[in-house]
C-alpha cells in the first residue's frame, strides 16, 4: 500500500494544519456557535470597543450641544425677522405676555423681544456663522465616528473643500429628519392627534387613548427610521450593504423612539431638584443627546459586523516585511610573537628527533 502524502481534508482546519484530533473549543465559543445572534452582538460589543465607541459618543454630545446654541441664535433670529414683518401679531404676543407675566417680569420679557427684533440682523448673522462652524465639527466628529465602526480612518483621501460641502448637506439633512422625527412625537403626544380624530368621527371610539398612543408610537417609529437610514446607510464615507442597513435602522428606529418616550422622564427627574433649577435642562439634553449618539454607533457596529457586511469588507494588504541583513565581521584574536616563537621551536625539536629516528632505522 503506498504512503500518503497529501493531507487528509476531513481533518484539515481552517489554516491548513492537519490534526489528529480538533482542537477543545472553550464554553464561550460553544456558545457562540450555536447562538448566532448572541456571536454577532458579541462582535458589535468588540468593534465598539476596540473602535472608541464611548469616545466618540461623548465626545459627539459635547458638540451636539455646542451646535444647539447657535441653532438657537439661528431660529430666533428667523423669527424676529417674521415678527418685524408682522406688526399686529407682535403685539398679540406682547399683550399675551404681559396679560401672562405681571408687573416688572412681563414688561422685561417685552423687553429683551423688542431689542431682539431691533438686533434681528446681528443675531442672525452671528447665529448663522456660528452654527455653520460648530455644525460642521459636529457632523465631522459623527462621521467619524460612524466610520470608525467600519474600520474607516477619518482622514483618508477626499478633497477638503468636497468634504465640507458634503458635511454641509449631511448636517442640513439630519436637522430636517431629527426636526421631523421629534415633530412627530410632540404631535403624537399631545391633543392633535385626538382632534384629527374627532374631525374624522372617530373621536367616540372605546380606548382611543391607546389608539392614540400607538399610533403616535408607529409614525414615530417611521421618522426615526428615516432618520437611522440617512445616519447609518448614508453618513459613513463607504458601501453599506442595504439589507444589513434597513436591518439596522429599524432597529435603531425602536430604540430611539424608546429614548423618546423616556426623555419626559429624563427631564422631570433633572427638574425635581434644587440644583437642576439651573442645570436641569442642559443635563438632561446632555444626557439625551448621549443615549442617542450610543445607540446610533452601536447600531452602526452591529451594521458592520453583519456576515454580508464582513463578506463585502475590504481586507487591506499588511505592510510590507523589511528584512534587514546585519554584515558581522568576526575577528580571531591576535597571537603574541612569544608563543609564536615558542611554537616554531616546539615543531622544530619534533622535526628534529623524527630526523634521528628515521636515521638509526
């Protein structure tokens, strides 16, 4: 029978190595083979992780919230630029106030709406400026951040200028979808979805207060997922494989609304406090903005570490070995003249009793 030479492939692993027996398996391992759902959150926690996941959502909150003031500047500015256009409602809301705020608060609150009309420009302009230059570090920083949940370095390749444009129009688009997105839940929340019911004679029904509410929760659940899709498909500067992007963002789209729910919470716990008088509302947008920005890279990790994203994902080539040849140059140690003489005359005296031998012979 001839030798076999080839390795046997029923036990040949994955590296080509054959084995006489596989290797034990830990208890993790076990696990996670047999529970693919459990393998791919196991390999969303490592590539948050091993990504800066947590780096980045704080450090994204802390620009959020550096955007949402000039944001602010930029809406009252548009709206003192409506106000001046519109006299007769300017006073409607300056009676409401002062019929509202008695005494010195209403007319200070008059105040403080009339130099902004008269400021209307400068406020503008300074609003617009800075939201453009804290916007774009914003959008910047979550781009980044998204793309470094698929292994993305944040400042290869691409043109600076096309680069801003394009987070230009990433971050007006956001607004509008996160503007939507939250429109949609104060609508759902508050009484106008009872009226449109009313109007449309359905307003009699038995629990219309839960159809209310899960209505609200379904078209909210549809702008977050917009909102998911446009962050998590579009946002990351690489090919997003898109049944693995809806997957994500409906899920991401739950999650938010969850958040949503739960930010009145948020809020009122900040507020039921002496301390959070003053700081309540920016901890609370602070800790919101934080739970947002976490779900959104998680999502974007789980994303990534789908197996048709890893089957799609570029593998880059390691860097090129460099062999470097040391020349060792050995030198034997140098003999004295005194053992060199000593040693002529030692082979001399042999040279020389062989000589007298071989002569008696």
């Amino acid at each position: 029978m001839a030798t076999r030479t080839a390795p046997n492939a029923e036990k040949t692993d994955e590296y080509g190595i054959e084995r006489a027996h596989a290797d034990d398996k830990g208890a993790v391992d076990k696990v996670r083979e047999k529970a693919p759902v459990l393998d791919h959150l196991m390999r969303m926690q490592d590539r948050f992780g091993e990504s800066g996941g947590n780096q980045y959502s704080a450090g994204i909150t802390y620009f959020s919230v550096m955007s949402v003031f000039p944001l602010a500047m930029l809406l009252f500015g548009g709206m003192a630029i409506f106000l001046a256009g519109r006299p007769d409602l300017l006073q409607q809301i300056q009676d409401s106030i002062s019929s509202s705020l008695e005494g010195e608060l209403g007319t200070m609150v008059n105040d403080i709406i009339d130099q902004a009309i008269a400021q209307r420009n400068a406020v503008l302009g300074v609003g617009a400026l800075t939201a453009l230059w804290s916007g774009l570090g914003w959008m910047n920083n979550l781009r980044a951040g998204i793309g470094a949940m698929w292994n993305l370095s944040p400042t290869k390749g691409g043109n600076f200028v096309m680069k801003k444009l394009w987070d230009l129009v990433a971050l007006i688009g956001l607004l509008i979808a996160l503007a939507v997105a939250f429109l949609v839940t104060a609508i759902g929340s508050s009484g106008a979805t009872s009226w449109v019911l009313e109007q449309i004679g359905l307003g009699d029904l038995p629990g219309l207060r839960w159809i209310i509410f899960g209505v609200a929760i379904i078209v909210g659940i549809l702008a977050n997922f917009l909102v998911m899709v446009w962050l998590i498909m579009y946002l990351p500067r690489t090919k997003v494989p898109r049944k693995s992007g809806l997957k994500g963002a409906f899920l991401g789209a739950i999650i938010f609304e969850v958040i949503k729910q739960l930010s009145t919470v948020i809020v009122s716990s900040a507020l039921g406090n002496p301390a959070g008088a003053a700081f309540g509302p920016i901890i609370a947008l602070m800790i919101v903005l934080y739970l947002i920005w976490r779900v959104v890279l998680y999502v974007s990790a789980w994303t990534a570490t789908t197996d048709e994203a890893l089957e799609e994902a570029t593998v880059e080539a390691p860097d090129p070995a460099v062999i470097r040849v040391r020349h060792e140059v050995r030198q034997e140690p140098a003999v004295s003249n005194g053992k060199m003489l000593g040693i002529g005359a030692a082979a001399g005296a042999i040279g020389a009793g062989a000589l007298a031998l071989l002569r008696r012979k």
